[in-house]
C-alpha cells in the first residue's frame, strides 16, 4: 500500500507556557516564588496575563506582561506555602482578551 505525504505548511505555535516549577525545598508559612519559563516563537511581541490560583479557589495572583519575539523568558510569582498536606497552584496563561489560556498545575 502506497503512502503519500503531503507537505503542509503551518505557522509557528503562539507564545507557550514551558515549564512551571517551585523551589525543591519549601516553608510552611513563608512565601516561595512559582518560577515560570515561557517562549515566544513568533515574529512579533506577544502580550499575555499570567494568573496563579492556589488550591483552585484560595488567592489569586495576577500579571500582566509582554516578551519579545523569537525569546524565551523567566518570571516569578509570589506563592503563599501554608498548612500540612497536598497544595496546589494552577498556573494560566490567558492571551488576548481570554480567547487563548494555556494550563499548568503544579503540587508540592
């Protein structure tokens, strides 16, 4: 059986959320910073809100910012450490006016 291949071009993919992590050590009742490395493989500046929600309805952080094109860049944001047992944060990164969000849950 014959197979042909069709070459399709695409665009490249917008700005993306790579990786999203926390110290390997953490206090309960201190502040950590939930460090985030997010890449922009387009031809132009791309702006973005990046949202940080701890254990799905505790407080809130929100950041509005801008990369550059074609880079990869870091950011950090505060996350409160409190109590005993499993905490989450679940990190979005919402484009545009909401159309767009990228996901990221990280526990500790």
């Amino acid at each position: 059986m014959p197979v042909h291949v069709l070459p399709v071009p695409s665009p490249a993919p917008g700005i993306g959320l790579i990786a999203a992590y926390l110290p390997a050590q953490l206090v309960s009742g201190s502040t950590a910073g939930l460090r985030l490395v997010l890449a922009n493989p387009q031809d132009h500046a791309a702006s973005f809100t990046i949202r940080a929600r701890r254990n799905g309805t505790g407080s809130t952080v929100e950041q509005p910012a801008e990369l550059a094109a074609q880079t990869v860049a870091t950011a950090v944001l505060p996350v409160e450490v409190c109590g005993r047992g499993v905490e989450f944060v679940d990190v979005e990164l919402v484009r545009g006016q909401g159309e767009a969000r990228q996901r990221q849950r990280v526990c500790w």
